[in-house]
C-alpha cells in the first residue's frame, strides 16, 4: 500500500509503498482510510519542523485528522463492525504520569506521550491502518462530507469544556458547563478551521458570538460564521472599542494579538489561548496594567492543547447537530479535496483561500 512519510527535521516527503498491515491482537481493528486533513502541524512536518519517527525508524508517516471505514475487527472488538465509520485518536498515552494512566493523555505531565502522525507512531496518511477499538470514535454515516474534522473540533470542544468548567466551579451559576455559555457574549480571535469550529460549538450552546479576523467580510470565512448567526468584526484598530466578553477564544497563535485581548475580557471573564505562536522579538507590553486587571477583575488566562475521548465523542455529536441546524454550511469549511497521488499540491503550499484542505485516500 501507499503512504506519505516524510524523513523528519529534513524537507523530503514521498509517497513510498509500505506492507499492509494486518491485525494483531483481538482488540484492533483495520480501518481504510478515506481522507486525512491538513492542518499547521503537517506543514510544519514537511518543512523541516517539530516530527520525530517512531523509534529505530528514519521515517514517519504523517497525518493525524483522520476518516475511515473499519474493514476487519479482532475478535474481542465489540463496539465496531466492518463498514462502520470511525475517527481515531491521535495521542496515546505515556507510561509514567498521573494524567495518563487515567485516560486523560490531553493533560500528560511527563511530556513523554506518543501522537500518531506526529511523535513517534506512524500517522494515518496510508491506505489502511490498524489501532486498538478504544481509541475509536464510532461516526454517523449522515456524517461522512463532514467527519475529517471531527479531531480539529475536539480541540475547541476540550478548550470550551474546560473554560464552562473553571466558570460553574467559581461562580453562583447553573452547575451545568454545557448551559453556562447561553447567552454570554463570546469573542473568537482569528477564524481559520479551529475558529469557525470554534464558533459553531458556541452557537450550539446558545452563545452570542463575534468573529474576528482581517479578511474581506464578503469571503467565505465570515459568510460561514454569519449563517450560523454570528457576527463578523474585522480586527483594526478601535474595532472592538467599549465591548467585553464574558469568554474569548484565540484562535490564531499571534502573539501582539494575544497579548492585546485581554483588554475585551469582562469582569469574571475566561480567555482561552489555543494557537500556537511562535518563538519572536519581545514585545513591548503594560504587564502592570494588564496583571492588575486579572486581579482585580477576577479574570482567567489559560491555555488549552489535545483532547481526550470524551472531547471526540462530543465532537461527532456536535458536527451532527450542526449539521442538522445548518445544513450544507459546516461542508464549506472544507475547500479542498486532494487524492493522494497530488499530495504536493496541497501538503507543500497552501491556497490563500484554504480553509481545511484534505487529501482524499479512497
Ligand atoms: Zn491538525
Ligand atoms: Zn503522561
């Protein structure tokens, strides 16, 4: 079979032929993989950036957003059948820490943690894959134009999870997390795939949602947050002077911006950062002012990465649910389908208009 490996910290990529791989405990199961997305992390990969193979191995495979169709299951799996469609983790646990020995390998404290595509596992930019029944999320087959984004989603679903949380913990609210955002005014920061999936979540929960971002308020992406009624701000100057929010999700790893956003944060409000910024210049910032107002005004800062089963399980749930509300807008976020063959097209540049591009396996 086919797949895409790259040699890491290095810019080759190639397609190369690898063995099928059969199954070898009676809990795995043999998906086919119909399509993989592509996200900041894969072309990070191919550039030379943050991969590593999985040990005594000079290559990895890469890919880790993934849809597929079960083909085989071992004979202890009980919750999949052959032609059920699945997503599958991505982080698997370390064998040293807290966190991961109870199932929640999204908060690792060793950092020694594997994630497929990424760390040390092979990904899923192949043909077929094998992998245990627990780390797969059975998918509706009502679900499979929208499916791929199910693990870009669980990043928003643990990010928003735990913000409702640290929110009911502290405040005299509805101990619900899930009823908390009805009603509160929500800034997304940046609406790439992680905030327009973002925004969707919120609207789902009943949430007041503005968008921010630069691009032209006719395009695609302000239209796709528009038709799930939120509103569309284009980040300049004084654009969102007088206005606080109860919760704000960055979503676009610029670091200026990151630090200029709090100022939006109302009193009791939860910022969430869950871009990835690079390493730059220092800035120039009132760190009095702004950790003054943190304490003064009972405010939140954290950061949110990963996720765990429950987030995924969510997550279908919630792309169904969209579907069902706003039929034919959460497709648009997928602007490209790519076969394999032509994974330079996509895997190497990127469409200035891109919002998820995918390559197509089956
Ligand atoms: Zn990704
Ligand atoms: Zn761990």
């Amino acid at each position: 079979m086919k797949a895409i490996a790259i040699v890491p910290h290095t810019k080759t990529v190639q397609l190369v032929d690898r063995d099928d791989p059969k199954i070898e405990t009676p809990t795995q199961v043999k998906v086919k993989v119909l399509q993989v997305g592509i996200c900041g992390t894969d072309r990070e990969e191919v550039a030379g950036g943050r991969a590593d193979a999985p040990p005594g191995e000079k290559m990895l495979i890469i890919g880790h957003e993934v849809l597929g169709e079960v083909v085989q299951v071992g004979d202890a799996v009980r919750s999949l059948k052959p032609k059920d469609l699945v997503v599958i983790m991505v982080r698997r646990p370390c064998s040293e820490c807290e966190m991961c020995k109870k199932g929640c390998s999204d908060m690792c404290q060793s950092g020694n943690y594997t994630e497929r595509g990424i760390k040390q596992r092979h990904g899923f930019h192949q043909e077929f894959v094998i992998d245990e029944e627990k780390y797969m999320i059975w998918v509706p087959p009502a679900l499979v134009g929208t499916a791929v984004l199910t693990e870009p989603t669980t990043v928003v679903e643990k990010a928003i999870d735990h913000a409702c949380r640290l929110q009911v913990a502290r405040l005299p609210v509805d101990p619900d997390p899930k009823k908390w955002l009805h009603g509160k005014k929500v800034l997304v920061a940046g609406l790439g795939p992680i905030g327009l999936l973002a925004a969707m979540v919120l609207r789902l929960r009943g949430a007041n949602v503005v968008g921010m971002d630069i691009v032209d308020p006719h395009s695609l992406r302000p239209r796709i947050l528009e038709e799930m009624g939120g509103k569309y701000v284009v980040g300049k100057e004084g654009a969102m002077k007088g206005q606080s929010f109860d919760l704000i999700l960055e979503a676009a790893g610029i670091p200026k911006l990151d630090f200029q956003l709090p100022q939006f944060l109302a009193k009791n409000g939860v910022y969430v950062l869950t871009g990835v910024a690079s390493d730059g210049p220092p800035l120039a910032v009132d760190a009095g002012r702004l950790m003054r107002d943190l304490v003064l005004e009972n405010q939140i800062v954290f950061g949110s990465v990963n996720a765990g089963i429950a987030h995924f399980k969510q997550a279908v749930i919630d792309l169904e649910e969209a579907e069902k509300k706003w039929r034919g807008v959460i497709p648009q976020l997928i602007t490209s389908k790519t076969p394999f063959t032509r994974f330079e097209e996509v895997l190497e540049k990127r469409n200035p208009d891109e919002i998820k591009a995918v390559i197509e396996w089956a």
